[in-house]
C-alpha cells in the first residue's frame, strides 16, 4: 500500500490533504491511492448541497456541519468553486462561511475549482468523496457550484441530494420545469423568514405533486410521488414509508443565518437514507449510482485512450474535413473504426 494511503486511513489531515491535491492535479500516484482505499470506502453518507446562487448553499452547510457535531459526528466538507473562464482562476470563497469550524479536528473543509468541469462539480469531486470516506469521516457533504436547471452531476456523485431554494428565486413556472428540481430527496427553503416563503413552499408542492401524476400516468418507477397527497404533509416532512417504491421529498423551512429549522431538516435527511438502506427500491438505486459512475469512467479512459491514440491522425483529419474533402460525420466513424481496429 501507498505511504499516503496508509496515513489517509489514520486520519492524518496531512495526508488527507495532500491526496486530495494529487487527485484534483491528477498525477501518476492518485491512481494507485485510490486503488489502495477503495476497499475501506462505502461507510460514509454523501450529501449533496446545490441549489441557485444566492441561495444560501454555504451558509446552510455550515450548520449542517453544527448539527451533524453535535450528534458526535465527523463531517467533511467539498466546497466547489466556479473557475473564471478568462483568467483560470477561483476565488475558493464557499468554506469562508465555514471558517468558525476550522480548528474543530472532527471537521475537515477543502475548496476545489470546478477548472471549467460542467454539472456543477469539478472533476475530482467524486475520488475526493472516497478519500473522506477512507479517512473515516462520517458525514461527506458537497456543496456545487451555484448551479442551473440541468446541471444534475451532484445526484451521481451524492446518496442523498439537498436541494436548497429561496424566497424570490422564480415563480411556480420555475418550479415545475424538469431538471434539478425532479432530483431532489429533501428540499430546504432557506431564508424561510422572509416575504414570499410560503409561496415558494406552495410552488415546490406543486412541482412534487404534478411529478406524482406524471408518474403514476406513464407507469414510470423512478421519480416523486407523494403518498397521501401534497400540502401540508408535505411541508412537515411526511416522507414515504419504509418499502415504499417510491420516495417523497419532504420540505424543510430553514432560517441559516439563526440556524432555525436544522433538527427538522437534518431529520429529514436522515429518513432519506434510511430509505436508501432499508427498502429494494432505495438499494437498487444506489447499484444504479454505482453503475452509471462506472459507465462515466469507462467513457472517460476511452476517450484519453482515443485521443492518444489517433492524435498523430486527427490534424490530417481536421484538415480534410476543412477542405470539405470528407464530412465530420464520416470522418468520426472512420476514425472510431480505426480506433477499434488496435484491439
């Protein structure tokens, strides 16, 4: 095993943090890191906090961080920050909002770029989740990028998916369009002291509701139903019963800045993964998490293996398909065949 990675699974921060750096810079050695932990993975909770800018993201993940301490619990955080498209650079500004918990030995915050990854995550995010995970950390919580409606990389990489909204971020129109919305497990309205909460409250019900519906019409098993009916079930977080098919998001009103309505939210959370654990239809989407993580690397290793491969043939290509000698079309399917044909 790797020096590092047996100090990972000690808890060193030193190590822990120099892991995340050589994954996040991708050198040789991060590989073999991973290989070495992956069978001490599969013990942590991965929570996922994403939502619009401006929503509160941070400020909510740093009590979620005071919640989940007191309940004796280590908590690591991925903050992810959007890289400037001009300069490459990123502020790292998320885990400024979480600094009173630095000098806790139970908490462990990283900020990572996106360096111009989409779906609101960087690349690195999802090894980073395994590094916390070997170290034994309990709780693993990734904030995203402040995202749009379709970016939706957070509900591969995370086992429960926290969907933070605020008073005057949209209308019902918003609320229902498909995207992020449909992934969430557990909605949080945040700054729920504010004018227009309820409204926002009432717009989630609704998107939750019609995506029942929907559902239930086309004989789909994935998705929101709700049990019973929306309103005010709903709202005080009535969640689906355990072997129950389907889950139903609870709506948790939350005040971060005061740190009003964690217990409720944190509670919800936690019914979230009991589901995960406890019913068929929560495990086989875990196995569908894995799988399609697994696809994901696939088609990355393919591609870099493409692109060394034929990048001695791709300039004469570009050049043919520029001269209008050959259409890109054609030109991708003669160069997967000659790709297929070094095996």
């Amino acid at each position: 095993m790797h020096e590092i990675a047996e100090r990972v699974l000690t808890g060193d921060p030193r190590a822990i943090a120099r892991a995340l750096r050589w994954i996040d810079d991708r050198v040789p050695q991060a590989e073999e890191i991973l290989r070495d932990l992956f069978p001490s993975t599969g013990k942590a909770w991965v929570i996922g906090v994403t939502g619009n800018p401006g929503a509160g993201k941070s400020t909510l993940c740093d009590r979620l961080i005071e919640a989940f301490r007191k309940r004796a619990l280590k908590v690591a955080v991925i903050a992810v920050d959007p890289t400037s498209p001009y300069t490459g650079g990123a502020i790292l500004g998320d885990r400024i909002r979480m600094s009173r918990h630095a000098t806790d030995p139970g908490v462990f915050i990283r900020s990572v770029a996106t360096r111009g990854h989409l779906g609101g995550l960087s690349r690195s995010a999802r090894d980073m989740v395994r590094i916390l995970d070997a170290a034994g950390y309990d709780i693993v919580i990734v904030e995203t990028v402040g995202v749009g409606q379709d970016e939706l990389e957070i509900t591969r990489t995370a086992h429960s998916t926290l969907v933070v909204m605020a008073p005057g971020l949209g209308d019902e129109v918003q609320a229902i369009k498909a995207g992020i919305m449909e992934t969430a497990d557990v909605f949080a309205v945040n700054k729920a002291d504010k004018d227009g909460a309820d409204a926002t409250v009432r717009d989630i019900e609704l998107m939750i509701a019609l995506g029942g519906e929907s559902l239930v019409a086309v004989g789909k098993i994935r998705g929101h139903v709700v049990h019973g009916g929306a309103g005010e079930a709903a709202a005080h977080g009535v969640v689906a019963p355990v072997g129950a098919s389907h889950w139903t998001p609870p709506i948790s009103r939350v005040v971060s800045t005061r740190g009003v309505g964690f217990d409720e939210l944190v509670a919800a959370l936690e019914s979230h993964r009991t589901w995960l654990t406890e019913t068929t239809a929560g495990q086989e989407r875990r196995r569908a998490r894995l799988a399609e993580e697994l696809r994901e690397t696939l088609r990355e290793a393919l591609i870099e293996a493409a692109e060394h491969d034929l990048a001695a043939t791709m300039d004469l290509v570009v050049a043919s398909v520029a001269a209008r000698e050959t259409d890109p079309y054609t030109a991708t399917r003669e160069l997967v065949e000659k790709f297929r044909a070094r095996f």
